[in-house]
C-alpha cells in the first residue's frame, strides 16, 4: 500500500461547494480517475501562493516532487516497451518533449485544471491559472495524488490517457502533428477558454467517415474529417490554428510552443 502524507484536520479547507465541486468532478472525469481520498486531489490543487495566505498549510510542492517521478517512470517504461529498436539518446529526447513544462501545460489547459487550482490573490490578479509554470507543476501533483490514491497502475493509466496524442506525435518524429495541444494554447490565451468540438459521423459501420467542427468563442470555425474521431479532431484543429494564425499574423507553429512577437498572456512564475 503507498504511505499517504498526513494533512492534520487544521490544514484542510472547508470542503468545496457548488461551482468549484462540479468543476472538481470534470476534472476527474476528464482524467478518468475517481479519488478514493479526496483530500489528496484537495492537496494537489494548493499552490503555494494560496497557503501562504492560509496559515502557510501545506502545498502541493511536495505531491509535484512525487508525481515527477512517476511521470518519469510510466513515460520511460513506455517508451521503452513500445521503442525496441531505438537508441539511448533517442529515447531520452522523446521522454524529454513528453514531459517538458509546455507539454505538461497543453495537458493541464486540456482538462481545465487551472480552472480549479487554488492560487493566492496575487496570481489571481495576474493569471495564474494560465501560467506555464503553475499549470506544469499542478499538473505533477495530480499525477502524484494520483499514484498516492490507486498506485503505479492507476497513475499509469491516468498519464497515458492523457499523453497519448503527444506519444503518437513523438514516436512518429512529427511532433506539431499534435495541433489540438496548439489550439488549446493559443485558445486559452486570446479567448481565455478551450475548444469544444462538435462530432458527426458518415457512412456505413465498416466505412464511417468522421467530421469534426471546432467551436470557439462562440463562432464556427475550422473542419476537419477522418477515420476516427482523433483523427478528425487533429484535422479541424489544424486548420483553426491556421485561420487563427492568419488572423492575428502569427506563424502556425513554432517548437518552443509560443507565440511570435505578440507577447500575449501573462508571463511564467
């Protein structure tokens, strides 16, 4: 059984109520993992900006140190098992991309995570919930909260899930094949919000054709068909960031993931 770290009743917050408990359960809909202990996710979302106005309770820092490791682990392994034939240093730049600060941030914007952490009022006022930093960090703790609440094999599952078209992207050597991770960054930092995607499907059981359509600050725009409905997601998601990228002059991708000359969004912590 893992150990669980001991939160004394006096560091624990009231317990969430209404919007914030909704949005709790998203969450954890969203990553396909039900807390057992809900007190760990609690923990998980505590920046440490919010517990230093809070009697200084404990943060997430020490959950984000855990679910480095882990995250690690389950990328190195897997990478490994699916990868016979590539070398040392390939492997190490694949597992490097995978678990980098903007990986890990496109991955906390895709859940809505930062939607549901609990910042101190200065990064509130100067939006934290969109940071780099704060997301990627967030993002560890969950995966160690993760692995407190249901071990290796659920946190396995829960990391993953989540990277999976970040893996595909990765292996194939085509890592800007991943355009709904660059959509949902460049969504979340013009219009504060991510895409939804909106689904039909074609053609009889053996030769279904499926249509994705991006859905953004309210208005349509771009389309995209495929095989599956990943593929068409991919698809629709190219071809928004291209209409988003001619509308604003910004080149349609870049390798570090930021935007060019535009400065837009709050800077990293």
């Amino acid at each position: 059984m893992v150990d669980r770290p001991d939160i004394a009743a006096g560091d624990a917050p009231s317990s969430p109520r209404g919007g914030e408990q909704a949005r709790r359960a998203e969450l954890c809909r969203r990553i396909e993992h039900r807390f057992a202990d809900d007190t760990l996710l609690e923990l998980a979302l505590r920046h440490r900006s919010w517990c230093s106005e809070h009697g200084g309770v404990e943060s997430n820092e020490r959950l984000e140190f855990l679910g480095d490791s882990v995250l690690g682990l389950v990328v190195t392994e897997h990478l490994f098992a699916g990868s016979p034939t590539s070398s040392e240093g390939v492997l190490a730049r694949r597992r490097s991309e995978l678990v980098s600060a903007n990986a890990l941030a496109g991955v906390a914007r895709s859940i809505g995570l930062g939607d549901v952490l609990r910042l101190g009022k200065g990064e509130e006022a100067t939006g934290g919930r969109t940071k780099t930093s704060i997301l990627a960090d967030a993002m560890e703790g969950v995966i160690g909260a993760v692995y407190l609440d249901g071990g290796l094999q659920a946190a396995r599952s829960v990391v993953l899930g989540l990277l999976d078209e970040r893996i595909d992207g990765v292996v194939s050597g085509d890592v800007t094949s991943d355009h709904k991770s660059r959509l949902q960054e460049m969504a979340a930092r013009r219009f504060g919000e991510l895409p939804r995607y909106d689904i039909s499907e074609d053609g009889p059981e053996h030769e279904k054709v499926f249509c994705a359509v991006v859905r953004l600050a309210g208005e349509r725009w771009g389309a995209g068909e495929g095989r599956t409905k990943k593929e068409a997601e991919q698809a629709a998601a190219r071809e928004t960031t291209r209409l988003l990228s001619q509308r604003h002059d910004e080149p349609a991708a870049r390798a570090d993931g930021h935007d060019a000359d535009r400065g837009e969004g709050p800077p990293d912590a």
